[in-house]
C-alpha cells in the first residue's frame, strides 16, 4: 500500500483541487492535512474574523471528506515539521500542495522539499490552484512578471481554459492517524457579528445564486454602494473553497457584459498574485517609490483613529468604515475611496492602512490587500499615481441617495441627499440636531498635504 498526503494552505475544497486529484491518482491511501502553521499565527494572520470563517471552512471540508470515506487531519505547530513527522507516521511516499505566492510561502515550500529529499520522499507543488492562472503563466517580453494590468489581462484572456475537474467520489485513509480537534466558530472571540458563513458549500451555493441573480447587472452595478450588487466570493476566494478557474469557466458559459467584469475582476486577482510572486517584498515596501513623507505625530494618530472607527466626518468614508467593522467586509468601492482617504487626504502611510484592513477583513491576504492598497497610495502598479478620489463626489456618484450612508451612519438617518453626503452644509440649528462628528480634514487642505508631501525633498 502506497501513501500519499495532500498538504491543504488557501486551497479548502474537494471540487477542481488538483493536489489532492494527483494523490488519488497515484497512491492507494491519502491523508488530507491542515496545518494551524505557529509562524503565520505569529506574523499577525490569525485576525478573529478570519479565524472564525477558516473554522467553518475546515468544519465543511471535513465533513466532505466523510462523506467520501475519509477526514481531515489537523495538526498545529511548524508546517514543516508537523508534515514530515506525518509522513513518517502513515510512511507516505509523497506530499501534494498548491504553489504559494509570498516570500514566506515560497520558503516552506523549499524547506519541505529539502526535508522531504533527505528521506527519500517527494514533494509536488501544484500551480493554478489558488488563481485562476498561475502567477508565472503569462509573462512579457524581458521580465518576470506584468506591471500594468491592461496588457496582463489581454494575454490572460488569451490563455486555454483550464476545464475544473468534480470532487472525488471516495477518499481511502490509512488507519490509525490521529489529529487535533478542528477548532469551533464559537469558540473565537472578537468576531465581527455580521461575518458571513465560510466553508465549500456556502461557496458553491453563493455562486449559483449569484450566477443566477447577479451577474447580469453586474456591469452595471457594481459600484452602486446602497444596491451591494457585487458577488460577495471574495473569501471564499481566499480560502479556496471555491476555485477562481471555475468561477471564471462558469462565468464565460453564462456570457454577456456583467461576466466579462466579472471575469475581469478575477484576473485582478491573478495580476497581484503575479506581481507579489515576482516581488514578495513588495508586501512591506513601495512598489515604486515616490519619495512619499507620511505624516506621522500625534495629530496624524488621532485623524487615523478617527478614520478606523468610522467618524472622520465624511459620511462614506464613515459608512465604509463602519461596514468594515460591522462584517468584516468592505464593498470594493468603498475600499478605494476609504484608502484614498486615508493615504491622500489624512497623508498617512499605505502600510497603517493595509494593516487595520488586515485585522478586520475575512478576505485580507498579502497579494490583493498589500497591493490594493498600494495601487490607491500610488506607489503600486497605478498608472495615474497621483490621482485622488473626492469622498463628497464620491458619495452623490455612487449613493446618491444616501441609502448605504443611512444603513451605516444613523446619525444622518432621514437626512436627505445631497446633505446627507455633505451634512456640514445645513444650517447652524438643524446640523445640532444631528450627532455626527465634524470632519477630520479640510479637502482642500489635504489635497495640499498631499502634493507638498509626495516627492518632497
């Protein structure tokens, strides 16, 4: 009897996972692994909110491997030594695992192999499991990855489609292999009390949903904040309970303009993922530099403060904000203009930023979190760096109603638009009747911090 184990990170599904497709085909038994990795606890990834959805993740994952004849197995400690230790106990032959893209990842993935070798045992690393494309799949003429997204999704698009493949039927298992009780949603605490569900079939049925009631006015509205008409996928894209090429596959079957932005969408993905591959460093440094003097000191603490907790005076900004909290999710464009803000109007550091969204989003990874932010900060891959979005204009453009501001801030509740978007314009007597903060900032004032910071002498 030949043994295999299949190492699961970002990937947590049965359909169209071809790590563990590869062990079924070669060995007898498989043993399916989660590793609760202490280093990636350390650097700060084991926020409460994704915490809680990667318990329900492992819960479902688990639950479908029984289904199949087999379960997952739980270990905790270093990822490395938990899998060589696993391997000597079931003797496997061999270790299947999909390509990371960070630094860190990339070095596991380079220390199993090493320790693996040295026992005469093989590790094979999958690409195109976490993305819909693997990050070295589409390459320009005389460098190692794309760094303006046009031509990257024109050679995207141009790529064979990767058919996904269904979930197993069966999964046999050796006998006698222990684990470590998956951990319960319950029991984490500080847990955004709007968080969604996690887990594959969460996953599957929110794609169906969404490929029959959303994605045809997608083009449309996806920037309509109050209307929240985007998929909502995004973590389940994270933690691979739904894989990125079948979105993409059943997303072209379905056709029409709300598929191609959506599908353009996910290839955003894929190019940060690429971008972070070629340059993990750019997880912590500007991608390009633009000689930036962030403001730092008390008064640009209090302003960020005021920025986190949703009462910078600018109702969607706050709104975003409050959302974020709320749900551990943020609407897409409420994470460019809530980013704008904080980088080009208050003139603080992208990594301030990216790291709160870190702590909060269920969604958070280094690739389109970092870079996201980078690409709003303008020291990423935008190839307008300057360019700054107005939170006023934004709001009469994209809830010109007030709808999602009254959903957050009910503070301005039955405050009518525009006023609800620029309450500082009301009179004296009737803005006191409203308990909401003064702003934080002058526009014009932080435009001019702006400009006077970014490449400053």
């Amino acid at each position: 009897m030949n043994v295999a184990v299949v190492l699961y990170t970002s990937d947590l599904r049965l359909h169209d996972h071809p790590p563990l497709r590869a062990a079924l085909s070669s060995c007898d038994r498989v043993v399916p692994l989660f590793v609760r990795d202490r280093a990636v606890d350390a650097a700060g990834f084991a926020a409460p909110n994704r915490l809680a959805f990667l318990a329900d993740c492992l819960a479902d994952l688990d639950a479908g491997l029984r289904e199949r004849g087999g379960r997952l197995v739980l270990r905790s400690g270093d990822a490395v030594a938990e899998v060589c230790a696993l391997v000597q106990e079931c003797d496997a032959d061999e270790v299947h695992m999909a390509a990371g893209v960070s630094g860190y990842a990339h070095a596991r993935e380079e220390r199993l192999r090493a320790a693996l070798e040295a026992e005469g045992r093989r590790l094979y690393v999958h690409e195109a499991v976490v993305t819909a494309a693997a990050p070295g799949a589409v390459l320009p003429a005389g460098s190692d990855h794309f760094a303006v997204f046009t031509p990257y999704f024109r050679r995207w698009a141009e790529l064979p489609p990767r058919a996904p493949a269904p979930a197993p039927r069966s999964v046999r298992m050796p006998d006698g292999i222990g684990s470590d009780p998956l951990p319960r949603r319950a029991a984490v605490t500080g847990v955004s009390p709007g968080l969604a569900r996690g887990g594959e079939r969460e996953a599957r049925e929110l794609l169906v949903r969404w490929l029959r009631a959303g994605l045809s006015r997608y083009e449309d509205s996806r920037d309509d904040l109050a209307g929240d008409a985007t998929s909502r996928l995004s973590p389940h894209l994270h933690f691979g309970t739904l894989s990125p090429a079948e979105a993409v596959h059943r997303a072209r079957a379905a056709g029409g303009p709300g598929a191609e932005a959506f599908i353009r969408q996910i290839c955003w993905r894929d190019f940060h993922h690429q971008v972070l591959a070629a340059r993990p460093d750019t997880a912590v440094r500007d991608y390009r530099d633009r000689r930036d003097h962030w403001r730092t000191g008390a008064a640009a603490e209090e302003e960020t403060e005021a920025w986190k907790e949703g009462r910078t005076g600018y109702p969607v900004v706050d709104a975003a904000m409050r959302q974020l909290r709320h749900e551990g999710w943020m609407h897409n464009r409420g994470r460019l203009l809530t980013a704008s803000f904080l980088t080009k109007t208050l003139y603080v550091d992208w990594r301030i930023g990216a790291r709160y969204f870190l702590d909060l989003l269920v969604d958070g990874d280094l690739a389109n979190n970092q870079l996201n932010w980078q690409w709003v900060a303008g020291t990423g891959t935008d190839t307008r760096p300057n360019r700054v979005l107005n939170p006023v204009r934004q709001g009469l453009r994209h809830d010109p109603a007030g709808r999602y501001v009254h959903r957050w801030v009910p503070e301005l509740a039955g405050l009518d638009a525009p006023h609800v978007h620029e309450p500082w314009r009301l009179p004296g007597p009737e803005r006191a009747r409203y308990a909401y903060p003064d702003r934080v900032v002058e526009l014009a004032e932080g435009l001019d911090r702006f400009r006077r910071g970014r490449g400053a002498e």
